[in-house]
C-alpha cells in the first residue's frame, strides 16, 4: 500500500465554521470527495442559530475569521452575529462549499464496520465513508432550566437560541433567567423596548468593560487597499488576545491577569448605588467562569426600568416567576439565556467504535480524548472542537484551524496509502488525560466557582494550557502515540 495514493471519500458532520474550512482545506489536499451533513438548512451553526438581541461575537472581528479569508468590512471592533452569519454563507459560496452539503441531514448513527464509517442521517443511509470530520460544535444543544411549573407560564416562553421574533417586545414586562454572556447582550439590548426587564441571577459575573466602537470606513478602505494591514492586524490580536488575555487566564501571565482583574474591579465600581453593587459582585476569582466582555451591562441594569433579582426562583406561574421570599414577578414573555448542554456535542447520535461498544457508553463517565482531536475504538474519527479543546475567550476559528491542521496530515497518511486506519493508543490517551486532569486540578477554572466548563461528573473540560502550548501540540502528530494499520 505504502505509495499508493488512495481517493478518500470522508464525511463532514456540521456546516459551521469548522465544516466549512474542513471542505476547503480538504480540496486544496486534493480530496475532493466530501459530503457535509448538515442538520439545518443553511450553513452557519452557532450563527445561524442565535439570533436574540444582542448578540455580539466577544472576540475582537479581525481575529474572529478564517486566516485564508481576511474581511476589511467587519463594521465594529467586536462584529454583531448577523454579520459573521453573512461572512459564513460568503466564505461558504465564495469557495464552492455549498454544494457539497447536505441540508437537512442530522446524522442519527454512525458505525465502523469492516473499514469504513456507514453514515445513516434522517434521510436514511448515506453509504460508506473513509473518514469523519466532526465539527459539530458544542453550543447548539440548548439547556433548559429544570424549574417546577416551566410549561405552566401563560405568556411566551423561548431559550435564547430559539428566539421568537414573531413576539413583540414593545411595552412588555419580561424576565430574563440566567447571567452569562447571552443574558448580559440580551438585557441592554431589550430594555429601552420593554416596560421593565427583570433579570433572574443565580450567580454574578465578571465583566470586562470593552468599549465596542464602529470601524471607520477610512480604515475599512485601508484594509481593503493594502491585504497587508489585515495581515498584521490579524497577527498583532492573535498575540494580544491569544497570547496575553488567555495566557493570563490560564495561569501563565500573572501581570496580565491582575491588570484585568483590577480593570473588572473599576468596571463593577461603576454601579452607583452600593447594595446593587454587592449583589453584582461576584465571590470567586476572576476568569474561574468564562470572562464577559461588556461596557453595555451595568448602564442597563441601574436603569429605573431594570431590576436585579437575586432572591432565588421557587417556581414558574402562569402569570410570571415566583421567588423564594413569595413575591410573583408578573410577566408576559419569559427568556431563558441558560446556555447549551456543552458535554454531549453528538446529541443523540449514535456513534459506534470498531470494538462494536458505542461512543456513550465510553463516555459514561466523562469523555475521555486524545489531545481533543481522536479517541481510542474510533478509527480514523477526527473531531474539531471536541472535549477538552481551548474553550476560554479563544477565536475558535483559530483553534479549529489549528486542530483542522492537524487533523489533515493523518488524512494525509491514509491518503497516501501508509495507513488505513488511525487510531489513538490507549496508554498516551490516559497519559494525556491525566496530565490534563492535574493541570485542571490547580488552574482557575478550579478554583471555588461552578461554570458550564464542568461536566456533570465534576471534570472541568476546557483546555488547561495557553495557546502557545496548544499550537506547539497541534503542530505534528505523535505518530507513536497511533495505531497505523495497513
């Protein structure tokens, strides 16, 4: 076999951003047969997903995109999800990625047998596969709250990634249950709308204060006029955020870290009235959840119109919310900013190793990977964003392509015929975890605070190490640590 250049067919699963660079990069290696699955009926995924009031990507724009596709018209430092939704069906078009997928094809089961991926979506079998790329992200499975009387409330009900735009907002009394970064968008960008906002919070946030200013045109026509200016902005964020915002949360910038400590101190200290203040100030470190990005939050919340609610919700009611102290919050429209199920990215799929046991049952007790890319019985099974990938303030189209990097020099062994199957050894997979684990064990993210980083066994499954670290690791395989078979 070895020499031998064998024409792959490999799946796609999810038209998101790591889908769509997969097909890219896929065509530019010479692997033209390539199907993507796609669920909805557009490409896009979070994006096309979420469109609540708001939203706002909390990665500055010009590191927010593909490297092979640098945009000179993002329109704000920090880009509204609208227009990286517009980027995504652009990219898409632009390099032919559409018609190689599927719309509306949820892959319901994947099985390895005698060689290949058998792929059956919800428009039935799909045929055999070399290969899967998952890129299935993991922000798109909604968590809905497990509060008594839920279905009981007489007005609208919607989770964030479900918005109801068909509900007018005008003179509304609505309630917002959740504080993260979707709750803190929502809010300033509803309550000049509403006849109140009521904001349910179980925990307070740390908010970066980051003022998102519009693009000039005058440097949009720079950027557009000289490719080179993108380039070096592209390079100069990618060193400021990846290489000091995170490195800083992971551990590893301490003077960085207490500059944007102190910087979310005097953000907090701008809430005039003291006893508001004390219930918006968090009692963990900064960084222990996920840092918020936001100059908008505090002005909206101290608004007469505004109200912080903090006691803690005893039950839902036809007419609004009741808490624990027995007051009824009346409202007419309810909003569920509860974030995503993060620790279960293939849903329901079934997904079935060669040893015959299925990916769920491995994962029974946490998922375990190698580096976050492969995972032991999955031959030739390569994921995008998968478990304990960088999760923190990242521009996960940097990471994507990193891991897609990756990923694509082991297509390029079974490509050229010196291995048929790849699969990640048990004995450097457990040596990977557990140095992750014990990393995890002393990091921030550990450090007294409850977050979505934590899956329901108490792991926390994020990425422990900065970024340079990760680059370093995706640079090349370890092709010790893989079984090659012929």
């Amino acid at each position: 076999m070895a020499g031998t250049r064998r024409g792959l067919r490999i799946a796609v699963i999810g038209a998101g951003a790591g889908g769509i660079a997969s097909a890219i990069r896929l065509r530019e290696r010479g692997v033209s047969d390539v199907v993507i699955f796609e669920k909805a009926g557009e490409p896009g995924g979070t994006w096309r997903d979420n469109t609540y009031p708001g939203i706002t990507c909390d990665v500055p724009s010009h590191l927010y995109r593909f490297s092979f596709a640098p945009n000179p018209d993002w329109s704000h430092k920090y880009s509204p999800g609208p227009e990286i939704q517009a980027y995504m069906r652009k990219v898409a078009a632009d390099y032919g990625v559409e018609a190689r997928i599927r719309f509306n094809s949820e892959v319901l089961s994947a099985t390895w047998r005698e060689g290949a991926w058998e792929i059956v979506t919800t428009q039935g079998p799909e045929g055999r596969f070399d290969a899967v790329i998952t890129a299935v992200g993991i922000l798109h499975h909604p968590a809905y709250p497990d509060i008594a009387g839920l279905r009981d409330f007489a007005g609208a009900a919607f989770h964030t990634a479900r918005w109801d735009h068909s509900i007018p907002l005008e003179g509304q009394r609505i309630g917002v249950i959740g504080t993260g970064s979707t709750a803190i968008q929502v809010v300033p960008a509803i309550v000049d709308r509403a006849a109140k906002v009521s904001l349910f919070q179980r925990t307070p946030q740390w908010i970066l204060p980051e003022p998102n200013l519009p693009i000039a045109e005058e440097k949009r026509a720079a950027y557009r006029a000289d490719p080179a200016l993108l380039e070096d902005q592209y390079a100069h964020l990618a060193q400021a955020f990846n290489g000091a915002f995170c490195a800083a949360v992971a551990g590893e910038a301490p003077e960085v870290y207490a500059r944007m400590a102190q910087a979310c101190r005097d953000n907090l200290a701008t809430v005039a009235d003291p006893e508001l203040r004390a219930r918006l100030t968090p009692d963990y470190r900064m960084g222990c959840k996920r840092l918020i990005v936001s100059s908008l939050f505090y002005p909206a919340i101290q608004r007469p119109d505004a109200e912080l609610v903090t006691d803690p919700i005893a039950r839902i009611e036809a007419g609004g919310v009741r808490t624990a102290d027995g007051r009824l919050h009346d409202l007419d429209i309810l909003v569920l900013a509860t974030g995503f199920d993060a620790h279960h990215p293939f849903g329901d799929m079934r997904i079935t190793g060669r040893s015959g046991r299925s990916l769920s049952e491995t994962w029974a007790k946490g998922n375990v990977t190698y580096r976050g890319v492969t995972v032991p019985d999955l031959p030739n099974w390569f994921m995008l964003g998968g478990p304990n990938s960088p999760l923190g303030n990242f521009s996960f189209l940097m990471t994507a392509e990193r891991q897609l990097d990756y990923v694509l020099q082991l297509v390029d062994l079974l490509v050229e015929g010196r291995a048929r199957e790849i699969t990640p050894k048990d004995e450097p997979t457990a040596a990977w975890t557990q140095a992750l684990k014990d990393k995890l064990a002393g990091s921030i993210w550990a450090s007294g605070c409850r977050s979505w980083y934590f899956d329901p066994h108490g792991n926390v499954a994020t990425y422990p190490w900065s970024y340079e670290t990760f680059e370093a690791e995706m640079k090349a395989p370890v092709l010790e640590d893989y079984s090659l078979s012929a």
